[in-house]
C-alpha cells in the first residue's frame, strides 16, 4: 500500500526532524515538549510500519509482530499526546519570558 509507504517515510521524516531540533533547543519546557512531538512521530512511525507489514506477509508470525509494532506504536502516540498536552503551556510560558 502506498500510502502506508508514504505515512511511514513522513513520520520518520519529522521523527528525524524534531529530534534536531530538540538537540538544538536550550530551554527545558521547549525541549520536553519537542520530545513528546517526536515520540508522537516516532509511535506513528512504528505503527504504521506494523500495519504494513500485515498487508505484505499473511503469516501467524508476521500477524503477532504487527500488532505488538501497532500495540507499542499507539502507546507510544498515546504517551505522546498526553506529554505534547501537559507540556505545550509550559512552552509557551518559557517562551514568553524569554
């Protein structure tokens, strides 16, 4: 499926893309807040590449490690999500006293 090719490379992309500037950020709320924004990207990245994997191969084996790539991936965003939320108005906070 293509576009399961594609929602893999994007998220990867942006997984990538956050971490630098994670790597580059100084101050601490921006920081733990651009962790949660790659964690999101990263669990994408993982779920999707387990939903794929079910539509190439029809195997028990492939069946087991898809859903345990899916199970961890949406915890993953799930984590995510509740860190980008507690976050996010620290952030802002941080930002405007800067």
């Amino acid at each position: 499926m293509p576009i399961l090719v594609l929602l893999i490379v994007l998220s990867f992309v942006f997984y990538i893309f956050y971490k630098i500037k994670y790597v580059r950020s100084k101050r601490p709320a921006e920081r733990k807040w651009l962790s949660a924004k790659s964690s999101i990207a990263l669990g994408l990245f993982v779920a999707s590449f387990g939903i794929n994997q079910l539509f190439l191969f029809q195997t028990t084996v492939t069946y087991i490690v898809g859903a345990i790539f899916i199970a961890i991936g949406s915890l993953s965003v799930w984590g995510g999500i509740k860190a980008y939320k507690f976050y996010l108005p620290h952030a802002v906070k941080e930002a405007q006293e800067n």
